[in-house]
C-alpha cells in the first residue's frame, strides 16, 4: 500500500485512446490505493470516463493551452502534490511549464505513450524534441516500452539514468475466466482486431491478408472508429471480401466481440506498447502481430502468438491462417496477460513516485 497521498494527473481528455485509458485506470487504482489523486483534463469526454472512479476529483481545465496551464499551475501550487504525472505531448508541455511556474518541476513524471513518427501536430512533434531538455528538468520521464525508451534515446540522446520504463496496466479486471483449448477451437473463424481506423494501424495488410486466406468461411471483425473508414471499406468491396468484414465502430464492451473470436490481429507500421494485444492475451486467443516494437515484448514465445514482418500480407495471412486452425492452448497466454495487471503497474509507479518524491526533498534541502 502507497499510504495516503496527493497525487494529481493530467491529460488531454478521457478519450478513446489507450493512453487516455490508462490515465484513467492508474488515477483510479492509486484512488483505490488509500491517495488523495486529481485528475486534470482540458476537456470532458465519455469514451473513458467509466474508468474513473468517484473517489478521483476530476476537474476541467479552461480552454486554450495558454489558460490551461496557468489554471493547471495554480492547482500545483495550491495542492502541493507528492507527484503530478501526464501523458500525451501535448500535455506533458503543458504539464512542465506549469510545474515549472508552480516550482514543483522536480515533482512532474511525464510518460510517453507512442512513437515520434505519430506525432503529426506541431506541438505533438515539439513535445518529443524537447524530451532532452524535459529530461533534465522535471522528476522523471516514463516509456511505456523499451522500444520507446530506446527509441526516444537513440533519437534524441537523452540521458539513459532520465528514461524509466514502466509497461502499461493492460490486463482487464476483472480478470476473465478460464478458456479451454476446446471451447475455442469451437468457436466461428473469426479474426478480431482493435484500433483507430488511422494510416499507423494499416488495416489495409490486414484485408489484403484476409482476401489471401483460402478458407472462404473465415470472417473479420474491426472494432474502433477513424478517419480511414470509408478507404477500409472501399478496399474491402475491392477485395470482394466486404460481406466477410464488419465494422461496428468504437464498441464500449470489446469483451463481447473478444468471446466470439477465435484469432486476434495487429497490423499495426508501429506500436509502443499494444493494450489490444494484451486484453485479447488476457481472453485466450492466440495473437498474431506485425513485429513493429512493443508487442515483441510481450508475445515471448510460439504458445502465445506470431510476430510476422510489418506490410507483409502474406506471412500475416499464413500466420492467421495456422492459428484459426489450430488456435491452440489459452492457458500460457491468460497468464503472459497477468504479468501486465493493475497492481503492477501501480506497484512500478509507486516506486517511482517514492523515488521522485526522495529527490525533490534532498534538492530542497540542499
């Protein structure tokens, strides 16, 4: 147990993003923990608010970046958190220039959640060129990865000592029941996959991949909402594959579509992490994944899943093609899924909030 606390976090918004997520998740669970936590966004949003408990005072930033972050400061500097952490670029600026004008920039953990490729907005993209000199000037700096933290490093030469990794909380909870190797094999051909209909999910190698299987009776499902839907869609009816193609858009109950699978896919150019991957690991279904960063790290071996070349339609098709007909044994997978709970991540975040906290008083001190 962390004892009680203050602790605030910071984002964007309760969006749909898994980043969003696990801000969400993580300000509940220290909540549940025995803390005082806060959680400051610029806007509301539905997507992820069921996540947050009641015991998390949720607060409203005004809008523009420039009132959002002296209106952030002030609730530093009246709070006086032990640690005050933020996720997102956007927000992780916001967030150091307002720890900076409370004086509590020691006491700020900015996480990163994607890689720099993805971040197309100005600010997006001066967030992660900053990182240097963030690095150097706030408490800590957390990659959801270590591919990101390697990323991050190699790219901007920031210090290694400065960069911690820290695995998101991806495992859902409750956990889900046990799967037999027989109930899955029982289940419809249907591939699952998860995400924003965006160009970094490449949704287009996972159709193409679908269109090459030789098995007409297999079926694809992909849940989440983006810009892409109608190319999707069009690619679909051009693969003659758009009767064997649902898309039923963002689903707030992913667990239902989850139960109905028998095989999970990722086509993803490039993922830090993969909360997709894991919930699915969590269900029992075998995974097949391009091999585009994060989810190296977590399919370990053949019992949980495929890693297939990122664009390469064919090994992607393969891969699902063997899985869908031999999905195999859930039980090394559901427990891989565990290795990536909660209570790890809160565990791992509490002894760096400890950590930061120790620094920031020997500083003061001194």
């Amino acid at each position: 147990m962390s004892g009680r606390r203050k602790l605030l976090f910071y984002t964007h918004g309760l969006t749909s993003g898994g980043a969003e997520r696990v801000v969400a998740r993580l300000a509940t669970g220290f909540a549940a923990r025995g803390d005082d936590v806060v959680l400051a966004v610029d806007f509301e949003a539905g997507e992820n608010l069921g996540l947050l408990s009641r015991n998390v005072d949720l607060r409203v930033l005004p809008r523009g970046n420039a009132r959002a972050t002296l209106a952030l400061s002030s609730i530093l500097r009246r709070e006086k958190p032990v640690a005050s952490l933020s996720a997102i670029s956007v927000s992780n600026i916001k967030h150091a220039a307002a720890a900076a004008l409370a004086g509590r920039s020691r006491r700020a953990i900015l996480t990163y959640h994607g890689f720099y490729e993805s971040e197309f907005q100005r600010l997006s993209n001066l967030g992660y060129r900053l990182t240097p000199i963030l690095a150097r000037t706030t408490g800590a700096i957390v990659a959801v990865s270590d591919s990101l933290r390697d990323d991050l490093i190699a790219r901007f030469s920031v210090a290694r000592d400065r960069l911690q990794r820290i695995h998101n909380p991806a495992g859902p909870e409750p956990f889900p029941a046990e799967l037999s190797r027989e109930d899955l094999a029982r289940r419809a051909p249907i591939v699952l996959a998860m995400g924003r209909l965006a160009p970094d999910k490449d949704f287009i190698t996972l159709l193409r991949a679908v269109a090459l299987l030789s098995r007409s009776d297999a079926h694809l499902v992909i849940l989440g909402e983006g810009p892409e839907r109608e190319r999707l869609q069009a690619a679909a009816r051009r693969l003659g594959i758009e009767t064997r193609v649902a898309m039923p858009g963002h689903v707030k109950d992913t667990s239902v579509e989850i139960l109905r699978a028998r095989c999970f896919a990722l086509s993803s150019r490039r993922e830090t992490f993969s909360l997709a991957c894991v919930e699915a690991m969590a269900h029992g279904l075998p995974v097949v994944a391009t091999d585009c960063g994060g989810p190296a790290e977590i399919i370990t071996d053949a019992a949980i899943g495929d890693l297939v070349p990122v664009g390469d339609a064919a090994a992607l098709a393969k891969a699902i093609e063997t899985r869908l007909a031999t999905p195999g044994d859930p039980e090394p997978r559901q427990r891989r899924a565990r290795a990536f709970s909660l209570e790890t991540a809160l565990d791992a975040y509490d002894a760096l909030i400890r950590a930061v906290d120790r620094r920031a008083l020997k500083t003061a001190s001194n």
